[in-house]
C-alpha cells in the first residue's frame, strides 16, 4: 500500500529529475549555440538524452504501480464502507419496523 506523501514525493522526485534534465539540456544547447557539432558530441548529447529518458520511463513505471495499489488499496475500502452503510441502514429499518409495530399494538 502506497499513502498519497509517498506518491507526493515520488512525483516530487519525477519532477525534479525532469527539471534537471531540461536545465541540462539547456546549459548544453546555450553553450553549443556558436560552436561546431562533432560527431562525437551529438553521440554524446543523443546518450545522455536517452539516459534521461530511461530514467523517466523507470519513474513512470513506478509512479503506475503506485497508482495501481491506490486504486486496489481505494476499491477496498469503498467495499468496506458499502458493507457498514448496508449494516446500518438494515439496523435503522429493522429499529423504524419495531417502532411502528410497537405503536400500532399499543393503540
């Protein structure tokens, strides 16, 4: 079971990491502006994009399994409350027949 702080920091966690890659991004594509793209480096960009994006993915996936558990962990306990509405009420109509059969014998 997954709580909604730990979902909060996971996505705090993605985002952060989706900051760096943009600022990484950035501070390589500023500082290349004026400058010759080698081979060597547009391979070496073309990594680190893909380092970056497997990083992402590996968030993703856990970031869907934590949604999963929630899911699972909410269906439960929808169907516990389900269970307590249906034990009270019954309990509430049975208490009301009581009454109304009590009242109609007494008059």
């Amino acid at each position: 079971m997954v709580g909604s702080d730990n979902l909060y920091t996971l996505l705090c966690g993605a985002r952060s990491e989706e900051r760096q890659i943009r600022d990484e991004v950035r501070a390589t594509l500023s500082s290349v502006e004026r400058t010759a793209w080698t081979d060597e480096r547009i391979d070496d960009l073309a990594d680190r994009m893909d380092a970056g994006f497997a990083r992402m993915d590996r968030n993703f996936v856990r970031v869907d399994r934590d949604i999963r558990d929630l899911r699972s962990e909410l269906r439960f306990e929808v169907g516990a409350l389900r269970l307590t509405l249906v034990r009270v009420g019954g309990g509430i109509m049975a208490g009301l027949v009581g009454v109304i059969a009590a009242v109609l014998l007494g008059s």
